[in-house]
C-alpha cells in the first residue's frame, strides 16, 4: 500500500532527512513544492507548510462529512466585505471585496456547537479626495475561522473565535502608480478575533453578517490592523 508522508515542518526530522537526501528526487520545483518518491512512498514538502497543513487538517474534517452524515454538517458561504485598516491615514469602510468559501460544523447540544470555515477574503483600504484616489491597498487572504456556535432561539445563530489569515499576495496604488512588489513590510499571517450572526429563512438558507479584527499588527511601523464587516449568504448542505 502506498504510503503519504506530510512534512509538518520546514525541517524535516534526521532520519526523514536521510531518507529523503538518499533515496528521493525532486519533482515540480518551480510550482513552490515538490514530491519526492521512493518505493511507492510520497513526501509532499512546502515552503509554506504550517498554513498548508492547517488546510490538509481542515479537508480532512470535510470528508468526515461523508463518513459521519449524523455528526456533522457542511456547506458554502459567500458574500460582500468592506474593509479599512487602522493605523494607516484612511478612515471607514470604504475598500469593497468579497469572500467565498466553505465550512463544517458539529453540535454539541441543542444550543452550543463548533464551526471551521475556510475561504478567500478581499481586504485592505483606500483614500479619496473628491475624485482623486490617493491610495488603494488590495491584501488578499486566505481565512479559517475557528467559531463557538450558539443558538438562542429557532433560525438564529451567533458565532464567536478566532481566524487565522494567510497573506496571498498585495496591491499597493498611490497616485495612480503601482507600487512594485505590493505592500512592502506585510506579515504573512494575521490573527484576529470574529464574531457573526445569521439568520436562516430556511432549514438551509441564511443571512449572515460578521466583523473581523486583527489582534496583532499585520505590518509594523506603523501597527496596521485589519477591519473588516461582511455580508453574505449561509447555504448549509442537508
């Protein structure tokens, strides 16, 4: 039976290093990653694992799903973001995006449950003067939500935790010039604390509105901190 290594760290431990040094050779190297094989053995290696394993841990979690209908629920969500970025010169939500993605869920009692999610995310900040666009930062993520569901009464749902943010890449126009290489100086992850709220019109269907805040600075001097409030739409596979 052919066997599926995950390394889960940048370095692998000593004796998974010499077999990989000894017996394995690269493949696909310009795609970030590579496979190294060995007598039906696999070694799948990233430059970014942690966020990748994070991901991997996640779908696993979604496969479940299939195995255990009764235990947990999935599905899609989506909808409109507008972000601002405090500790820039920019004020409100004025920079528009959007996200799309998907979750899981389980119960625990009638009331109190967990969810994941997983999804990309449009963030950052722009400034306008009449007509005149003085600048417009574009940071895109990659998000996983880790939420306590509550359910108070019949068709509501509140969710509160945390979301790790993975930086995809950034856009950073001033004057009209982009700036090459993005946003010079952008952590690649972000931390932040969520809260949410839904609504379901349907056993599937629901309304959702949430805020995200960044608890550690996404870029230093100066501290910036991601704001951002999305609406969007719930559909829960049955």
């Amino acid at each position: 039976m052919d066997i599926l290594l995950f390394c889960i760290a940048r370095k692998p431990g000593y004796l998974l290093n010499n077999i990989v040094n000894k017996y394995c050779k690269p493949s696909f190297p310009d795609e970030g990653f590579f496979i190294l094989s060995y007598s039906g053995t696999f070694v799948l290696k990233s430059k970014n694992m942690i966020f990748k394993r994070l991901i991997l841990y996640f779908i696993a979690t979604f496969l479940v799903i299939n195995i255990s209908a009764q235990m947990f629920e999935g599905g899609f969500i989506g909808g409109l973001s507008a972000s601002q970025i405090d500790g820039d010169t920019q004020k409100d939500y004025k920079k528009p995006g959007f996200y799309a993605g998907v979750f899981v869920e389980t119960d625990f009692t009638q009331v109190i449950g967990a969810k994941i999610e997983l999804y990309y995310i449009g963030k950052g900040a722009k400034k306008k003067i009449d007509d005149f666009e003085e600048f417009n930062t574009t940071l895109r993520y990659v998000d996983m939500p880790f939420l306590l569901t509550i359910k108070p009464f019949d068709r509501a749902e509140l969710d509160i935790g945390v979301a790790l943010s993975y930086l995809i890449n950034s856009k950073y126009v001033t004057l009209g010039n982009t700036i090459p290489g993005g946003v010079d100086g952008m952590h690649h992850f972000d931390f932040g604390a969520m809260a949410s709220a839904s609504y379901y019109f349907t056993d599937n269907l629901a309304f959702n509105v949430r805020v995200e805040y960044s608890m550690v600075p996404v870029k230093n001097y100066p501290n910036w901190f991601n704001n951002n409030l999305s609406f969007g739409l719930v559909y829960k596979i049955l």
